[in-house]
C-alpha cells in the first residue's frame, strides 16, 4: 500500500531513500504508533512517524505535507476553537461595496467595546443576519461577519482580507512555509548577506595553503613541501524570524529569494515563523503551528546573544496587535506583543527587521510607526540598499 505514497513523495521532490522507506516500514510492523485504545495507528500519528523517518531537512516539511495532503486525500489538522459559528451565518450572498465617502460614516469601537459587544451578540442572536448593522452577519457594516466593511472589527468566516481593518479574525488559516530552495533570479540577495559574515578556520586540515607551500618549498631547497588548512566557514550565528500569512501573502516570493539566499549564506541559521506579531509562542511548520509550538521564552533561553537577530514582516496590522493584551487576530494572548518584542531584542542586542513593503507608504501605517519605535528604527526596507545598511549594523 505505502510504495504509492513512497513514490508520490519522491514526486514531489523529495530526497526519500529506499533505506529510510524500509525503516518506516519496520517501525509499522513493530507497532511504535498503534493507539492503546484501539491498537491501530491513526493518521496523526502515522503523520509524525513518516516526517521523522523519511523527511532529513526541516525546511522540506512544507513539501512533505503537500505530498501526504494529496496521498490521503487531507492532513486531520488540529485546532484551538472552542467555539463554533453556524456555517449557515456567514452563508456568502453578496459582498458589501461602499464608496468612501459611506466608509467614512461608520464608527469604530474601542477594543474592549468590541469583545464585550461580541460576547452579548453570541448570547442574543439565534439566527442569520445580512446586510445590517449590529448582528454576526454577511454583506453588511456590522463589526462582526464577513463579505461587508467596518473600520474596525473582528472577521469571522471569510476566506481572506479584504479592507485590512480587522483586528482579530475568528477562523483557522492555512499558511505556507517559505521554501529555502527557490531558484534566485539574481545574485543581489546573496551578495547583501555576505556584508554580515565572519569567516574562521575549522574542521580538519583540507585545504591547500598555497602561501605557506610556497614558502615551505623554498625553505626546503626546492623539495615539494605541501601544506594544509582546515576550511574557512561563516562563523555569524543568525535567528530568522518570519512573519507569515495574511498580508504577507503579498510579499511570498520575496521573502523566499532573501530565505534561500540566508540558508546558503549562513552555517549557523536558526528561524521560526510567527504572525503580524511575535507573542508567546513560535512554530517551524505552518500547517502544524498548533500542535507544534516553540514557546518564544525557550528560543531566548536556548540560543545566546551571539546570535543576530533578524525579523522579515510587514509590520502591517492593527496596533492592538502589538500593544494590547489579547490582541492577537487569532487567540487570546496574555501580554501585549510589545513585551515580547522587548525581550527578545533585550536578549539580541544585534537586531535589525527587513519590511518588504514599500518604504513610501510606511508613514501611512501607524502599525509600522509603532514597530520602527520598538525597534529602536532600526528598520530596512527588502531592497539591495535595505539589505545591506541592515547588515552593515548587524556587523558592527
């Protein structure tokens, strides 16, 4: 049954041996995985033990899942909902169309208006609204819904963005990890990063030392006299975090070309994903963030100050997402992201963030003035010159 999956992975590029298909085999047939319950493996479990044995790379697990998504026809994902909205409420009519001039007739609340606001209507409502003003509904100008506008509110339901104005969304999505193995199309990246290394000699003797055979040869009357050192490698220690999903989805294969070009350039690359903002926690694979978290508190404690820390994102979000406890779009978060930010650039103290969005249109986003101030303004736009003013302060 498993050679279609063996040879769909292998499809889909991915460096699967025979050797590693038989241990995942063996490891089946030992029953490693069987639930003690039932005494059959599930597919989350088959899930971890297939990554484990088969997959050597971490940033091939965006590939993997791909891969196991279309053998068993869906990947069972896991979620941190409590509570469901009737699907038939946000039932998709039509979308709402207002001119500004209408746009700017709405009121927005106050954060805590809103989540008080929110708690009542799901203890009101029985039944589905559309097009009205107050209710959990579609197509209208409601904080609450999807399909309509209103300058301030929560998403619920929709597939995607579509004025940039909430500032917590009430639904699980989907993001993609950035592949590290993206053709560039230039060479600039690359010659950016390479501002920031530092290069030693390590590992054993491997490397012809052309100056001292030379100089050995001439000493020893003209007898051959080879000399060897070890290797030199980039010694900088890099922390990537990227943030990822929503309006990032924009700025993809940028951030792939600078992530590729990172992950060539540097021994020592560390990075995890986050969204709009950096809370409590981080994750390494977007399509398992829920059950695979990296609490933010044990990345500081793990990695030194050695390390130079570099943020990729837009920083393009609702300002309670950096400043106000439970802020977040998608869970309750105990501290403002501003906290976390503060510790971790407390515990980095060479930190720059890359922004891939446009320098000219940084003024017009408070949610950027806030970061560039948290971040000291050490903020660089995803160009050439931002990379390397970027990197010529991270290697001062």
């Amino acid at each position: 049954m498993l050679i279609n999956f063996f040879f769909t992975l292998r499809a889909a590029k991915l460096k699967v041996s025979v050797k590693e298909y038989l241990t995942l085999l063996e490891a089946i047939k030992a029953g490693v995985i069987d639930d003690e319950a039932s005494g059959a493996p599930t597919v989350d479990s088959f899930y971890y033990l297939a990554r484990t044995a088969l997959v050597k790379d971490e940033t091939q697990f965006d590939k993997f899942d791909r891969a196991f998504a279309a053998y068993f026809k869906g990947v069972e994902l896991l979620t941190d909902f409590t509570q469901d909205v009737p699907l038939e409420w946000l039932q998709k009519k039509f979308e709402l169309e207002l001119s500004p001039e209408e746009k700017a007739a709405i009121e927005k609340m106050g954060w805590d208006e809103l989540m008080e606001t929110l708690k009542k209507r799901f203890e009101e409502q029985k039944e589905r609204h559309e097009g009205g003003n107050k209710m959990i509904g579609t197509g209208g100008t409601s904080p609450f819904g999807a399909y309509g506008y209103n300058p301030q509110g929560i998403r619920i339901g929709q597939d995607k963005g579509r004025n940039r104005s909430a500032v917590k969304v009430w639904d699980q999505r989907q993001f993609k990890d950035y592949d590290d193995n993206v053709e560039l199309g230039t060479r600039n990246i690359k010659v950016a990063l390479r501002r920031l290394r530092r290069f030693a000699r390590e590992g054993a003797e491997e490397e012809l030392d052309l100056d001292d055979t030379i100089r050995s040869t001439s000493k020893n009357a003209g007898w051959l006299d080879i000399k060897m050192v070890p290797e030199r490698h980039n010694r900088v220690k890099v922390l990537l975090l990227m943030d990822v999903g929503g309006t990032m989805d924009e700025h993809i294969h940028r951030v792939e070309e600078m992530f590729s070009a990172a992950k060539s350039e540097f021994k020592h690359l560390e990075f995890f994903y986050f969204h709009n903002c950096v809370y409590d926690f981080m994750w390494k694979n977007n399509r398992r963030r829920y059950a695979e978290k990296f609490p933010t508190m044990d990345v500081i404690r793990t990695y030194n100050k050695d390390y130079k820390l570099i943020f990729v994102g837009d920083a393009t979000m609702s300002p309670y997402e950096i400043l106000q406890p439970g802020g977040s779009v998608e869970y309750n978060n105990e501290e403002p992201g501003a906290e976390w930010l503060a510790r971790l650039t407390h515990a980095f103290p060479k930190f720059a963030w890359i922004n891939p969005e446009p320098q000219g249109v940084w003024g017009y986003r408070q949610s950027i003035a806030v970061i560039q101030q948290l971040m000291n303004h050490r903020m660089f736009p995803l160009t050439l010159p931002g990379l390397e003013g970027a990197m010529r302060l991270l290697s001062k």
